[in-house]
C-alpha cells in the first residue's frame, strides 16, 4: 500500500469549493453499546490527506470519552464520505481512492461525527501540491521579522537569538535541503550557535564581512573570529533571510555559489548559527567526514520538478561528490524546445561539493503557466568515465505569502551581501 501524505488543511480546504453543499449521511448501523457510551467526541487520522489516484490509505478514528479516556474506536464508527464517488470507504476505514477531486471522510457513532479532507490526485497533481504545502509550511511560514537578538553594538554585547530562531533558521536550511533530494536532517550545535554571535556582532559592528577579522576590529573576540573563517557570512539580513541570500549567492564575487553549495553540502549533517539585527554567521565547516548519502546521483539546484519561481535565482548549479567538471558542458531548453542561451560561470572545487554554475538567459519567473526547463549536463567525469545529468526544472507560480496569513518577510538578501 502506498500512501501519500499532506497535512496542511488549507491547500485542501481550497479545493473544497468545487463542491457545495456537502451532505453528511449517517446512520449508526453498528454497535453502539456499552462500548461506546460517554463518547464525547471522535478524531478521524490522518487529519487531512492526499491520496494517489488508484492507491489504498488506512483512516482511524479515536474517541473522546466522558472519563477523559481515549481509544481507538476504528472498527465501532460508521464510515462514509461526502460527496461520494471519490473515494471508496469500507468498514474498517480503510479507503481506496476511486476518483479525482477532493472529499470529506466521515467516522460516526452514538450521535457523534467527525471527518477528514482528503485530496485525490494524479500522481503528477500531488507532486505539484506537495511542492505548494512544502513551500508555505516549511519555506514562508519558517521567515524570521525580528530574531529576538538581546546583544548590543556600543557595548560589544554579543548577546543570543530566541529559540524560535533557531528553529526556524533549520527549518529552511532543512527545507533547501529537502528540495534537492538530501536528507534534511542538519542540527544545530549549541556552542557554534554562540561562537557565530560573536562572529555576526563583528560584522555588524565594524559594517564590514571578513573570513579573516584583524584584531583591532571592534567588538573583536577569538570565538568570533573563529567562527568567521569557519562560516558563511552575510551583512544587512538576518536569520531566515541570509538563508536564502546564501542560496541565491548575488554577486561577482560569488560566482561559485560557495554559500549555497555550504547548505547543500552533500555530508552536511551539524552547522551553528546567530543573528544580530543585520549580520549572520553561518558555520558550515566540519561536515567533510562524513558520508555521502547513499544513492545520491547529483545535487541540483534549482532541483528536478516544481520548484517555486520567487526561489529560482539567476546562478543555476549542480554538484557531484568528487566529479570533475573541468570538460562539463551545460544546455538548456525551454518548454517549445527552443536552445536556451547558457553562461557557464564557474567550474569549483571545493566549498562542499564539486560543481559547475551556469547564468541561463531569458528564463521565465513570471507568468500564469508553469516553466518548464531541460537541462543537460555532460562530460562530468566521476571516477574517470563520463556522466550525463539529464532533468526538468518546472517553474511555477505560488504566492509569497502563506494561505490566510499576513505578509512575510521581503527578498532583502537581493540588496544585501554575502561572503
């Protein structure tokens, strides 16, 4: 059985609208006894979900007792959906998905209902939904206005960032990471956090960004300059947004797109980090011993599939653990075939993986349809034989801020700097 899960009620409940009117039929032909009595309310799991056309998914429900007990009731309740036809529920709430378009599976007993949305799809729709939940959850809702920073200039008070920062701050690397199919499990350590306080409060103290701070800088301390030459930096952002001013790379002395090839290092697994009100540190070095993760073929970005367009950059890349770009060779094609003009860059070593980087002409960001790319990449030498990297890069549009909430943070990395 295959499953394929989306737990975000918004993107959902949006599709919700191509029905109206939903009736709710019900009736307690099962038992509803001694085993049932002082139910007070039923949940029904997964909460909301997105099903493959043709695939199978297990519902469970679990009940609220007047005891404040609470059981699995799956096999007690009466199952349904509403309206019908999308998906095929039997009873013991297991469901086979029958038809696109979206649907309200019901669990009822003792007088009591409750129900989940669920979404089916064709597995290419999913895929496209998926990238559209990932990108509000994980990519807009993880933005940063204010870091909490309790340290202070005139004083060289390097100070520390909220713990919500920092979560949010490894929720996006993790979101970047995931995108590119590696394993988005990077922590961060405690004790880096705080040697890049000291590095960023250089930074912002002196309005200037060095991998190698002299001495006399104000506010100058060893952790700090430790951390400085151990780290991505960035000046005039913070947190989240020098994130993604480090994935974005602007620049011409970061035509290598060294910051983001840090965040998608392939063995990348602990990094630190801290923010003050316009400086970042990153520390990105002493990852090299560990592994590449298994099956990893490349590492591109922007990746394979739907990516969205507000997070498609001018600097294009792709990187292989130990290949060898010396005689690679990059083209592109637009959706219509058409040769796209293409600048190779960079062709770096070093700063995480081996990769090349490339400046497409005329890609297009903007616009009511999807973009959709082929790049070629070939004569990449990986253990002295060539290899081809072959893929699509889909362009669509979404909306640069989360369903139903206020605004987020603006592209402010695009007028800042990174080193």
């Amino acid at each position: 059985m295959s499953k394929f899960r989306i737990m975000q009620k918004k993107i959902l409940l949006s599709l919700m609208v191509l029905f109206t009117g939903l009736v709710f039929l019900f009736s307690c032909t099962k038992q509803s006894g001694n085993e049932l009595e002082g139910l007070m309310s039923i949940t029904v799991t997964p909460e909301d979900t997105a099903v493959a056309l043709g695939q199978d998914i297990q519902f469970r429900a679990f009940g609220l007792f007047a005891d404040n007990t609470v059981r699995e009731i799956t096999a007690d309740v009466e199952w349904g959906s509403s309206p019908a036809g999308k998906v095929s529920v039997n009873g013991s709430g297991y469901a086979a998905a029958i038809d696109t378009g979206a649907t309200y599976v019901t669990a009822g007993a003792a007088g009591v209902i409750s129900g989940a949305v669920t979404l089916v799809a064709t597995p290419a729709q999913l895929g496209k939904i998926m990238v559209i939940w990932d990108y509000e959850t994980n990519y807009l809702a993880s933005a940063v206005s204010n870091p909490g920073w309790t340290g202070d200039v005139t004083t060289c008070k390097a100070g520390i960032n909220s713990a919500e920062t920092h979560k949010r701050v490894l929720q996006r690397i993790n979101y970047f990471r995931r995108m590119v199919g590696l394993p988005d499990d990077v922590s961060l350590d405690s004790l880096k956090n705080l040697k890049c306080q000291e590095a960023a409060l250089m930074m912002q103290a002196n309005n200037e960004l060095s991998h190698s701070p002299p001495n006399p800088w104000s506010c100058w301390t060893q952790n700090g300059a430790d951390a400085a030459a151990s780290s991505n930096l960035a000046l005039g952002m913070n947190a989240t947004a020098a994130i993604t001013g480090y994935m974005q790379d602007v620049g011409a002395t970061n035509v290598d797109a060294g910051h983001r090839r840090w965040i998608l290092f392939s063995k990348a697994k602990v990094m630190g980090e801290g923010s003050t009100s316009n400086a970042h540190a990153l520390w990105v070095f002493g990852n090299g011993g560990n592994p590449v993760p298994a099956g990893l073929q490349y590492i591109a970005y922007p990746p394979k599939g739907y990516v969205p367009a507000p997070l498609v950059f001018a600097r294009w890349s792709l990187g292989v653990p130990d290949g060898d770009f010396t005689t690679a060779n990059v083209t592109m094609l637009d959706k219509n075939a058409a040769p796209v003009n293409v600048t190779v860059v960079a062709r770096s070593t070093g700063y995480g993986d081996n990769s090349i980087v490339w400046e497409p002409s005329g890609v297009v960001t903007t616009g009511p349809d999807d973009a959709k790319y082929t790049v070629n990449v070939t004569g990449v030498l990986v253990g002295g034989s060539p290899k081809t990297y072959s893929y699509d890069v889909i362009i669509m549009q979404v909306s640069k801020k989360k369903s139903g909430e206020g605004s987020f943070e603006e592209d402010r990395h695009v007028q800042a700097e990174v080193r």
